[in-house]
C-alpha cells in the first residue's frame, strides 16, 4: 500500500527505513523524500514509526552517522 502517492512509497520501504534506523518523519523524508511534495502523508508516517524508542537515537545524539545505508534501501 501506497503511503506517499506523490514519490510511490509503500508502507514497506517507510518500515524499511525505520529499521534500517529513521526515528522521524524528516529523517524518512531525507531517505525517501516521502512527506515533502504536499505532505498529505507524514501523519501516515508518524503513525507507521509510532511512539517508541529509536534503539539509534543515542547514536546520533552523539553525533555518529546512523542513517547511511538509507541510501541504498530507497
């Protein structure tokens, strides 16, 4: 299923994206550019990640990169 219509991304890569360590709707957004054309889908988006911890947020508070293989997933 479709969760952003304007760039064709499915539920799965968002949950792909998430795994591979996106916490936020910008950071899916950075690594898919799902949610920046209307934005009709980043409550979408906020609802597939939920509200739970990011088992990588420590690491990028910490200034390491956490986000690089999202390239190579979109």
């Amino acid at each position: 299923m479709y969760v952003c219509s304007c760039f064709g991304i499915t539920e799965e890569q968002v949950k792909k994206h998430a795994e591979d360590g996106a916490c936020t709707p910008r950071q899916i957004a950075s690594a898919s550019k799902a949610g920046t054309d209307c934005g009709s889908c980043v409550r979408q988006i906020q609802t597939l990640l939920g509200r739970g911890a990011c088992p990588r947020r420590e690491l990028a508070e910490q200034g390491k990169q956490v986000l690089a293989r999202l390239k190579d997933a979109a």
